[in-house]
C-alpha cells in the first residue's frame, strides 16, 4: 500500500462535509426568514401591551405592560359586536363557497354534458379578473337593486362562488377513481347520493383545505363591507378599526395601543385556525401537488 493511499481522504468525506454546510446555510437563511415574518406579530403583541403616557408608541418610553389598550377598543367601538359580524360574515362565504364548491366541482368533474369545457374555460377566465373591477357595478346591483345595503346577505353575496374552491374541488374529484362512480350508477343511486355516499368522505382533505383558503380572505375583508355598510352596528371588524383609526381615536388615552389590540384580536382566529390545522394543511397541499 503506498503513501499516497495511506494519506488519501475517503470518498465520502468532500461531499457529506458539503452536504453539512449547505444544511447550515438553508437553516440560516430559513431562521432569518422566519425572524422577519414574525416580526410584525412581534410589534403587534407588545405594542397592544405597552401602556404609555401619550399615544404614540415611537415617541414616548413604555412604563409597563397592561391590558387595559384591549378594554379601551372594546369601548371605543364595540369589539364583540364587531366579532360576531365577522364570524357571522366568514361562516355564510364559508358554508356558500363549500356548498356551491363541491356541487360545481364534482359536476365539472364527473358529469358528462355540453359545454363541460367552455364552462371550466370561463372558470380558469374569471379568476384572471381582479375583484376590484367588478366593485363598483356590484355594489350598484347589491345595494341599490337588491336593497341590502347595510345586511349580511349583502356582505356574503359577492363572494358566494368561490371560483378557487370549484377548480380546487373538480381536480380532487378527478383523481378519484372513475370505476367507483360507475359501479354506484350501476347500482341504480343517484348522483347526490354518490356525491354524499363515496366522493365527500374521500374529499376530506380537499374540503380542510378549501375551508383553511377561504377563511382568510372574508375575515380580513375591507373593501366590500366598507361599501355597504354604513351602520356601525353591522360593520366587521377590520372596517371597525379603520373606522376607529379616522375618527375615534381621541376617545382613548392610548389610540396606538387600542388598535394594536384590535389587530391582535382579529388575527387571533386565524393564526390560531392555520396552527391546529397546519400538518393536514401541508399534507393536502403536497398530495395536491404530487397526483395534479
């Protein structure tokens, strides 16, 4: 054996050593990532905390933490009223968009008629224009031609049809196997019976994760219940504290604090919903992936 072999590095040494260093560098960059995505949650809880002597936060020293900013938005502008016209707004765009979802989804998917595909073509087309764009002639239908200005059916009415949750659900229904629904039409059910029977039950995850999509969007939602509502009573709460950040702010002896509070508030439901929920959430999203 010579010299040269005695000294020689193994093999596998260069590239586990690689391996290694590229491991502590994803690590790093996914830690800074992480730091400033949590961050803003960060100011947000201990700026809903803080209780200072004026009511900004960047100019005046804290002198101690307290509770009393999540009181004083309560006063300020009703905050459980403002809850319940959130939730009451989330669970109606929920139970449409999942409703509506899966019968558009599995008829899309597993009926067989004319114009299937020009139906699923002006699918994928109207979710290329922004909501913005049909803001206006809505309210003008909603409002002044339906009259519900200032109701919750106005407020879950444009956002009953979640175009997402149909394409979401129809790609689910279609990895299905096609000789399940075959042999329960074989067996004389009806196609809501094999919908409730056979394609729910396996849709599970599909329903999880369109219910985790839809969620945000109605409970942060600003611009539409801005338009039609004017009563106070019936605003959300993320319309509830802009409302308060233009015209209540001289109410409260720290306006910084209290909006932070009610920021807490409203994130609150959903950082807590996507923690319970995050390993189905990422497990239907990989599978997604993998058989689409």
């Amino acid at each position: 054996m010579s010299r040269h072999d005695l000294t020689a590095p193994s093999g596998h040494d260069v590239p586990h050593t690689g391996r290694g260093t590229g491991r502590a560098i994803r690590f790093v960059v996914l830690l800074v990532g992480a730091l400033g995505f949590l961050f803003p949650f960060y100011y947000m809880v201990v700026g809903s905390l803080r209780k200072v002597t004026t009511g900004d936060l960047s100019s005046a020293a804290p002198s101690g933490l307290t509770t009393g900013n999540y009181g004083a938005i309560d006063g300020a502008l009703s905050l459980g009223r403002a809850l319940v016209n959130s939730g009451v707004m989330t669970a109606g765009v929920l139970l449409c968009t999942l409703v509506f979802g899966v019968l558009a989804g599995y008829a899309l998917a597993r009926l067989q008629f004319r114009g299937r595909g020009t139906v699923f073509a002006t699918l994928l087309l109207v979710q290329t224009i922004p909501f913005q764009l049909l803001t206006l002639p809505l309210y003008v239908l909603v409002v002044r031609d339906y009259g519900l200005g200032d109701t919750y059916l106005g407020m879950i009415l444009p956002f009953a049809i979640n175009s997402t949750a149909v394409f979401l659900f129809r790609q689910f229904f279609l990895q299905m196997p096609a000789s399940l629904f075959e042999a329960a039409r074989i067996d004389g059910a009806s196609e809501l019976r094999i919908l409730w029977r056979i394609a729910l039950p396996m849709a599970r995850p599909a329903l999880l994760t369109g219910t985790l999509l839809t969620f945000i969007g109605p409970w942060n939602e600003f611009l539409w219940p801005f338009l039609v509502t004017k009563n106070a009573d019936m605003q959300p709460l993320a319309v509830s504290l802009a409302g308060f950040l233009s015209n209540l702010q001289g109410t409260v002896s720290n306006p910084t604090g209290a909006l932070m509070a009610g920021a807490c508030v409203l994130a609150a439901p959903a950082v807590a919903l996507f923690l319970l929920f995050q390993r189905h959430f990422t497990h239907t999203n990989i599978d997604s992936g993998i058989k689409g």
